[in-house]
C-alpha cells in the first residue's frame, strides 16, 4: 500500500499514544487500515488488537481490507467493532456480575418508547408528545457518563422529574432482563470501573487500542477507552474541524486536550487532501479560519481547476429551478446525476428540490430515511422472532398479537393486561388467559394460534422462523392489502424480506440474530447509499464521509444554517461552521452554494457564511 511520508511517519510510529488529525480526503482509513497491518508485522496478534470504528459498515470495510493486506481471514479480527458491538460482547460475557442471565435482551427504539410512555403518560398523566424528548433526555444522560448527576434537579417542560423517569425506566430495564442501545456502553463502563479482575483482564487481552472518528466520542466511549488501555498503546484518528455531533452528546474537547491528556503523546498531521480540488480546499480553510476552538493545520490539494460560486435567489422556487436547470446541462455535458449531490441544513428544504426534479425529469434519491430494521414489515417480522425467545418483551408482543388483524383489538389486550402481576408479562398473562378459558371463542382462537406459533419457532434456526411466519399468517398477503395496490411499494417490502431472510440464515439462533439487528442501530445514514442512480438528496450530517463530483449547498441563511438553535452560543456557531466546512469538503471539483431571499413565504437574511466565503475569495 502506497502511503504519504505523513501516513507513514503515523503508520510506523510505536512508543506512546498517538493522535492522527486527518483532514478531509486525507486518507484517514487507508492509514487506520495500514496501521493494523504494520502492528500485525511487527509481532502483534491480530485477535488482541481493538479497533473501534462508529458504524458497522466503516468496521466491514476495514476488515475486508486487512483481510486483503494481511491474508489472515475476516473472523481473524474479532475486535474490529464499534464501541456497541465490542461492549456487548463483554457484556454479555460477565453480565451476571451486574445482575442480569443470558440471553441479554437489547431494546429497539420502540420497545424504548413503549417503556417512557407508560411511564410518562401511564403513571404520571402527562400527555404523549413528551416521551420522544425525555427518551432523549435520558439518552443524552446515560452518555454524559454520569446520569444521576446530570439528571439530579433536572425539569422537562418544568414538570416532568428526569431522575424519576429515569428510575423506573431502568428497574423496568432490569426486571425485563434487557438493556437499551446506551446501556450497552454505561454497564460495561461500570462493570470495568468496579471489577478490576474484569478490567485486568481485558486490558491483558488487548496489546493495542485504535479509534477512529475520535472526535465523535462522548464522555462514556472516553471512559471505556481509559480502563482498557494498558501500555499506552493508543491509536487515534480524526478531524477535530469536521466534529458535528454534540447533539448526540459526543465531545471534542477528549480530542483537543489528547496532548494533554497523554504526556508523552505524539501528534500527527494528514494535510493533503486527496478528493477535492486545492480551490475547493482553500476556500473551506478559510471558512474554518473563523473558529478559533481547534488544532492548526494547513490542508492543501494537489488538484486544481476546481470551482466554488455562491448565488442568491429571490425565493426557494427560483433556487430549486436554477439547481434542477444546473444539473439537467451538467449531465447533457456527460456527468454521472449519482455524482451529484443537493445538500441542506434540515430536511424540509427538501420539499421545493424534490417538486422542481420531478418537473425538469431528474431523478434523485434521498439520504438518511428509515433505517432497514426500522421499516413496518422488517419490524413486524423481527416481534414475532423477539417475542418468541424473549417472552418478557411486552412491546414485541403487543405489536404482533394482531398483525395481521385477527380480532385481538385494543379491548382484547387491556383484559388480558388486567389479569397481569408485577411480575408478569402480558405474553404471560396471554397464556394465563388461555389456560383459564377468559376470553371469547373467537378470540381464544385467535390467541391461542399466534401463542403456537412463537412457541413453534421458539428454537428454529432464524432464516426457518421468518418462513413460518410468513407462511402460518399469510404476511405477504396482508402486506400486498397494506401497499394498497402499489406494485412498486409491494416489491420493496418484498425485496426487504428478502433480503431480511438472508440475514436470518447467516446465523445459527434467533438470540444471535436479534443481537446483530439491534446493533446495526447506528448504520442508519449508510442504509441507501449506491443502491441505485439519481442525484443525491441529503441533509449535511447523513453525507457525512461521502464525496461527490458537484455539491450544491442550499439554504444557506440566517436562522436555518447556522440554525437558531445554534446561535445562542459560540459554540454552537462554532459547531454550524464544521457543519459547512464537511458540507464544502464533500465536493471534488464544483461546489455552488446559495440562499434564497424568501423561503416559505418569510423573507430571510444571507448566511454569515457565505459572507466569510465571499470575504476569503476576493
């Protein structure tokens, strides 16, 4: 692998922990994936290296490149994982030291839901549009690495005591004998924090610890990194000038304060930008200027002829023509519409792009929509698989007891609900309520038939369970009724179940399959992605890592982007000019970026940005 002297000074470098500040379309994976394979030719194991990645996707790649550097097969690196993956994997193993059996249950966002809501609308009568925000709320708590502290007084809406949520959110958790996405990493940092013969352990296990997107990590994913370490032997790389995820709780103060942190620390800098032209580079640069809160560095390209304009328009229909109009002669002159892409701060300025592609003929695809596991008949499936080997699942089973409808209506359910114990579930009183005879012929029937078959695919291979599904009640059938006769609707659910059976037979047991989807959670942004032809439609955050031929920026105005969310503070203005600095650093060759002097009939002011970017190209 050809490598930079800059790569390689960082590739070759063993001694003390090492930051890597790689700038955009500097070769930042190219270098993570080379170093592994120089570690491995130096007499390291490949099974006792960490290296974290932040999606599943970014690990697979990395893997199937080792695997074509190094010749060592795939399952040869068992800990080239996210952060989730890798903890589970800890967790599960010494579980029972923090109270829990195997199998461990990970909760989805809708069993999430299901909790809060009973909760918060249940037994606090409050009213349903807060459970979204106080899950968050507890979420953005549980990566603060301390959540009783950073819950303790804390107000929703100046009524809701977070602390009092959070308290019967976890004991409903623990007496389900499941865990939440964020759990995953809070428990396993209390286990390593307070088993030091844990924590001995896999320190012993792991010769060297690499993690990438290091800007992106949040109080917790610190800590684990700290009470895994041994030796020093520390990997990181990232862009402190592309972190813009604070929202989500991450902190990039763990990667400013890295020389700090780590005395003997070395630093080191990929400057040279292999994906846009120097143009486009110099003008982001100048852009980032404006942010003093940072690590220096001079990025360049060795690419010319590049292009950066800015327009202004009198509304978002004049713009979004002038777009559709821009790309119809870019692609008449031969470019490929996949090679562009349509970028904005929020998605509803989406709507006028989408009207004026579908009157100029272009065809386009969005970015960042429902995640795979996330659509109705992959969810539909998977609560049948859940609440088959997980019984306690009171979510999974409510949803399937009438999918497809089999007359077990809301009043079917709250009886069976009424016969239910604090220590029952409702698929226990389900089956109590068959046992008793307590329901009406017609519904005993229909109980009875959906609790033979979970307990028929309870210990069936995944990819047999789906099929038994699917035939015992007649899915496709009612999913055909569901698309409501849109044939192109039909075939992609159908193409998604198939697509859901093959990830059922790669594995052995229902528990493991469910494990795998739940930890795809974070690739939800990557789902879309070359699926198939179109211009690119996406906010700025789900183009993340992405690169395009032509970006066009849109919306760029006060208000939206920075957003006003944003502008009450530094650091949020701070945090809205990475955002614009990754959006510009997504284009190779052209880069338009405009703003419209009305938007949804209000008159807007231009984007300080464009005034920065304007400034530094005179």
């Amino acid at each position: 692998m050809q490598l930079s002297t800059q790569q390689k000074d960082a590739v070759e470098y063993i001694g003390s922990p090492a930051l890597v500040v790689a700038g955009a379309g500097s070769g930042k994976t190219r270098t993570l994936t080379a170093k592994i394979a120089h570690l491995i030719s130096s007499g390291y194991e490949p099974e006792r290296i960490l290296a974290i990645t932040f999606t599943n996707k970014a690990a697979g790649e990395m893997k199937s490149r080792l695997v074509r550097m190094t010749k060592i097969p795939s399952k040869g690196f068992p800990w080239v994982r996210t952060f989730h993956s890798a903890c589970f994997k800890i967790l599960k193993k010494h579980c029972a030291l923090l109270g829990y059996n195997i199998p461990l249950q990970i909760y989805a966002g809708y069993q999430q839901q299901k909790i809060v809501k009973d909760i918060v609308v249940g037994k606090m009568n409050f009213d349903k549009k807060y459970v979204q925000p106080v899950l968050s709320q507890l979420s953005r708590a549980k990566n603060s690495g301390n959540p009783f502290d950073y819950l303790d007084g804390k107000l929703y809406s100046f009524r809701i005591k977070l602390l009092d949520v959070f308290n019967l959110y976890e004991k409903e958790l623990k007496s389900n004998n499941a865990v939440d996405f964020d759990n995953i990493l809070l428990l396993t940092r209390n286990l390593l924090r307070d088993h030091k013969e844990v924590r001995k352990q896999y320190q012993k296990l792991f010769q060297f610890i690499l993690v990438d997107e290091y800007q992106d990590t949040n109080n917790l994913q610190e800590d684990l990194t700290g009470l895994l370490l041994r030796n020093g032997n520390l990997f990181c790389v990232g862009d402190d000038w592309q972190a813009i995820y604070s929202f989500r709780g991450s902190n990039m103060d763990h990667f400013l304060s890295f020389p700090e942190k780590y005395k003997k620390a070395m630093v080191f800098k990929l400057e040279q930008n292999y994906r846009s032209a120097d143009e486009i580079v110099q003008t982001a640069n100048n852009l980032i200027g404006y942010n003093d809160h940072k690590m220096e560095k001079k990025c360049f390209s060795d690419k010319h002829g590049g292009l950066v304009e800015l327009y202004d328009f009198f509304n978002e229909k004049e713009e979004a023509d002038w777009v559709a109009g821009k790309i119809k002669v870019l692609c008449e002159m031969g470019l490929a519409d996949s090679k562009i892409a349509v970028l904005y701060r929020t998605k509803f300025c989406s709507f006028s792009l989408e009207k004026a592609f579908r009157s100029f003929g272009i065809p386009y695809q969005m970015l960042g929509g429902k995640g795979f596991f996330e659509r109705k008949e992959i969810m539909d499936i998977n609560c049948y698989l859940a609440a088959a080997v997980f019984e306690k699942d009171d979510a999974s089973f409510e949803r399937i007891v009438n999918i497809p409808k089999r007359g077990i209506g809301p009043a079917a359910i709250n009886k069976i609900a009424q016969i239910k114990t604090e220590e029952m579930s409702l698929q226990d009183a389900a089956r109590n309520a068959l046992s008793e005879m307590l329901l009406a012929p017609k519904i005993y029937n229909s109980l009875n038939d959906v609790i033979q078959l979970l307990d028929d695919i309870k210990d069936m291979k995944p990819d047999a369970a789906i099929h038994e599904i699917l035939s015992s009640v007649d899915y496709m059938d009612y999913i055909k009724h569901y698309s409501k006769a849109n044939s192109m609707d039909y075939t992609s659910r159908e193409e998604n179940i198939e697509q859901l059976i093959y990830s059922g037979s790669q594995k052995n047991t229902i528990v493991e399959y469910l494990e795998e989807a739940a930890l795809i959670k974070e690739d939800k942004e990557d789902e879309e992605e070359d699926k198939k032809s179109g211009v690119i439609l996406s906010t700025i955050h789900a183009s993340k890592g992405l690169e395009y031929r032509v970006v066009f920026v849109v919306a760029c105005e006060e208000q939206l982007f920075p957003h006003w969310k944003a502008m009450d503070s530094e650091m949020g203005l701070h945090e809205e000019r990475r955002l614009m600095y990754v959006a510009m650093t997504r284009a190779e060759h052209y880069l338009f970026l405009s703003h419209a002097g009305y938007r949804k009939g209000q008159s807007n002011f231009r984007s300080r940005f464009l005034d920065e970017i304007e400034e530094s190209m005179e």
